[in-house]
C-alpha cells in the first residue's frame, strides 16, 4: 500500500445554513410577501455566491452544514451613505449642541483640519476599524466618501484611501467650501470641476454635492454634478436636510443614483421623487444626533418613491455606524413597518447604489448574509438597542 504524504486537502467549497427560522429574501417569487419570506429555511453557499434557498428540509448536500438553531436571517446590509475617511472627533460640539447649540454645516472644518493632518497609515486605520465595526453590525457593503480634505491632494488621497476598503467610493470636494476660499467659493467651485476632480475622477465610481444653505446652492451643485457626469462620475446628492431647497429635484433631473436626508419636502418634491429613478435615501441618526424633525418616511412610502436607510457614519452628525438601530429609529419615528425598514436597509441600499448582487439573498447573489439572535427580522426593531447579529457572511466567508 503507498501512503501519500505531503498532501493538501481542498477547503470545503459549498456551505448549507440550515435550521433558519424565518429567511429574509427580499425576492417575492422565493417567499412570502415583498420580503420572500421562507420559514425553516436554508441557504447553499458556493464560494462566493448563493446557489440555492429553499426549505431547510430539502436543502441539498454540501461539504459544510452550519446549524442556525432557529435564528432568523436577513440579506447583509447595505449602506449606501458614510463618511468614513477623516481623524478625530467633535465630542465637544455634540456635548456643546446637546445643551442647546443647533448643528449647522460649518463644523465639517475642525474635522478637515484634523483630516489634512492626519497620516495615512492613521487614515487607513480609522477606516479599517470604522468598516470592521459595521460588519459586526450586519453590514456586509458600504459606501465611502471623501470630503474632509478640500484640496485636490487630500481629497484623491481620501478616495485612495476608501477604495482599500470598498468599491463603492464617492468623491465628495463640494462638502464644504474649502476654509481657503472662504471669500471665493465660486473660485472653489471652479477647483472641484477643474484640477480636483482631474486628480480624484480616477479613484471614485459617484460623485456628491451637500446642496444647502451654508454649503453649495443649487446652481453651483449643479456645475459641480454636470462636471462629474462629464468624467463619468454618477451622481449622488446631499439634499434637503437642514431647509426646503432645490437638491431633490436637481438630483431627480440629473438622474441621480440616490438623494440623500430628505428630511424638508414639498410635494414637488415627493411627486419628482415618485416619477424618477432616484432613491430617497434616510438618515435618521442624523436628526437623533442633532435633536431635528425626523424624514417622513410614510409619506415616501406612500406616494411610491423607493426609500433607503443608512446610519450617515460621520464624526459631526451621526457618529453611528449600527444599521440595527437606524432600522429601529425608521418604525419608531418615521412610519415605517418593520418589513419595510428591513427592506429599506438591505434592498433599498443596494438599489441606491445601483446594485444587483447585494441585498438580496437568492441564487447568483453575493454571499453576504446576516443571522440574528431572534427568531424574527422584526426583533431589529422590537428589540431596540441589543445586539442581535449573531453571525455574518461576507463573499461566502464567515467573519
């Protein structure tokens, strides 16, 4: 008899999950209702994909079994809103604004000086962390913008930066006027539709603008977007967040992938929103973190306009990167049922981002799934404040 030796065994290639109590697909045709619904369900991981959901009895062989005892699991979600490369924080002005200041956008300058100042490594680090603690949370795809730096080799910088950790990066100049053009922000202008946009169109799929009082008005957003869509940058817009304005409507006619806040809508708005195919993407850690009036999620809802949740991870107004607890802010504050807000965190994300291979758990999807400590998606919202992700899947791995 010959005896191998030295040899390697192939790691198992395919996974079952089975033993999930209730499986959120989001895809209608494998389930119940909007959410696909399955009960004492399965999923067959193959490498990095879905091949297969179904009843948990009639899962087919694999190489690996994982037993979920009776937990519920959802798609991973997709956050299609962070501003994750910056340094430091503004404690002070949270603590400040909590005993009565209100927010207003001129405090993104001490996070642009502690930006400019940072290494990279530091930059690189902060990130690192800042997504690792969103996947502990469930979220398996994220999108990063630039926006603290405001010159043109700090913002190429910041979007090198953030497409270490994703694909999906966001060049984000006109955040602010930059401090040095204080008295110029036509001259500004002009910089992020010239050399800066020449120095980051290489690094970035999207482009943003913060259309705001304070900001950048609705003619200025505009040249910045058209420039963008001219470098075959996709448009994104910070809109309506801190008053009525015209970002919503310049986001619908840009064709924008998604408006983003949409917290002061007229009707025009909402009707603009309905007809298009811009995503009405929600913030609510925003107006937790700065005690404002809260988007009209229902209103959205109803009219027909597709709505998406982010947590707006930023270190001003919305210092959180915990999809769970937005989901419980959307039924609580803003109309949402439970299947809605759920959807709104997993399809709605990757809807805002133009995706079909997330936020979804459905054969030739990407294996990014979420299993929760409840029995139930609607324990997210039931169950306020715990934390119920038990396990995550991102590309067909267990982390």
């Amino acid at each position: 008899m010959t005896t191998a030796t030295n040899a390697t065994t192939a790691p198992p290639t395919t996974t079952a999950i089975t033993g999930i109590a209730t499986l959120v697909t989001n895809d209608p045709s494998l389930g119940e209702g909007p959410l696909g619904l399955i009960q004492d369900a399965a999923v067959v991981i193959d490498g990095d994909r879905i091949a297969w959901v179904g009843e948990s009895s009639k899962a087919p062989a694999t190489d690996n079994r994982v037993d979920a005892g009776g937990r519920a699991a959802i798609p991973g979600f997709v956050d299609s809103h962070s501003h994750l490369v910056f340094a430091g924080d503004r404690t002070e002005e949270f603590n400040a604004r909590m005993s009565g200041r209100p927010y207003s956008a001129g405090g993104i300058r001490t996070t642009v000086a502690a930006t400019r100042a940072a290494s990279n490594n530091v930059l690189h680090a902060n990130v690192g962390r800042y997504v690792a603690e969103a996947r502990r949370q469930g979220t398996t795809t994220v999108e990063i913008k630039s926006g603290y730096g405001l010159t043109s080799q700090d913002e190429a910088r910041a979007l090198t930066i953030a497409g270490a950790h994703t694909d999906e990066v966001t060049f984000l100049g006109a955040h602010i006027v930059a401090p040095e053009f204080a008295d110029d922000p036509a001259g500004y202008v002009d910089l992020v539709t010239g050399p800066m946009l020449d120095a980051c169109a290489p690094h970035a799929r999207w482009i943003d603008v913060f259309c705001e009082r304070g900001a950048f008005d609705g003619d200025q957003a505009r040249a910045v977007l058209t420039a963008g869509k001219e470098r075959g940058l996709i448009p994104r817009v910070h809109a309506n967040q801190l008053s009525y304005g015209p970002g919503v409507r310049l986001a619908v006619e840009l064709g924008a992938a998604s408006a983003d806040h949409c917290t002061h809508l007229t009707e025009e708005d909402v009707d603009a929103l309905a007809q298009g195919e811009t995503v009405a993407t929600l913030l609510p850690g925003a107006e937790f973190s700065t005690r404002s009036t809260y988007p009209d999620a229902r209103r959205l809802l109803d009219a027909g306009v597709t709505v998406a949740l982010s947590p707006d991870c930023n270190p001003g107004s919305s210092f959180t990167s915990s999809m769970p607890f937005c989901v419980a802010l959307a039924v609580r504050e803003m109309g949402m049922t439970p299947d809605e807000a759920v959807w709104a965190a997993t399809a709605g994300g990757a809807r805002a981002l133009r995706r079909t291979d997330v936020g979804r758990v459905n054969p030739g999807a990407r294996a990014d799934l979420a299993l929760l400590d409840a029995p139930s998606h609607v324990h997210l919202a039931y169950r306020p404040g715990v934390p119920l992700v038990s396990a995550v899947w991102h590309e067909g791995t267990l982390i």
